[in-house]
C-alpha cells in the first residue's frame, strides 16, 4: 500500500490557497444551471410575492426600521451584570 504523499504546508500560503479554492468553487457552483424544479418552485415564490400587497408603515415604524432600533436593542450588549 502506498503511504500518502506529504507536502510542507505553508502557513502564511495556506488562507490563500484555501479562499482561492473555495472561490473556485462557489463560482462552479453558481455558475450550473438550477435544476428545473429549483427554478418553478422560485417562479412561483417571485408570482407570490408580486400577488401580496406590501404593508404600509408609519414614519415612526419606518424610522425604527432604519437603524434606531437596532441602536436601541443592542445598547445593553456592551454592560455586565
């Protein structure tokens, strides 16, 4: 039985090697048609979603919306007890 080869890994190479792989393959994956049930079932979600009114929100709704809240929900992050 033959033994694996070993290669030096180099650590300073190795997070570059590594994200360019994963590029690669994300953009194979991405670039593969969708299955064809893939793509009716996000036909009929995007035919939905044009079906459905959208709500309407106040100003104050629409301003919490927008980042206040946000600010305000994790204020107390930051504390300790």
């Amino acid at each position: 039985m033959r033994h694996p080869i070993k290669y030096p890994l180099e650590t300073a190479k190795f997070p570059l090697l590594l994200a360019g792989g994963l590029r690669a393959a994300f953009a194979h994956i991405a670039s593969a048609p969708l299955p064809a049930r893939l793509m009716a079932l996000a036909r009929r979600l995007d035919a939905d979603r044009g079906r459905r009114p959208q709500p309407k929100l106040d100003h104050e709704q629409a301003k919490l919306d927008h980042g206040e809240a946000a600010s305000k929900r994790r204020s107390h992050l930051g504390r300790r007890r």
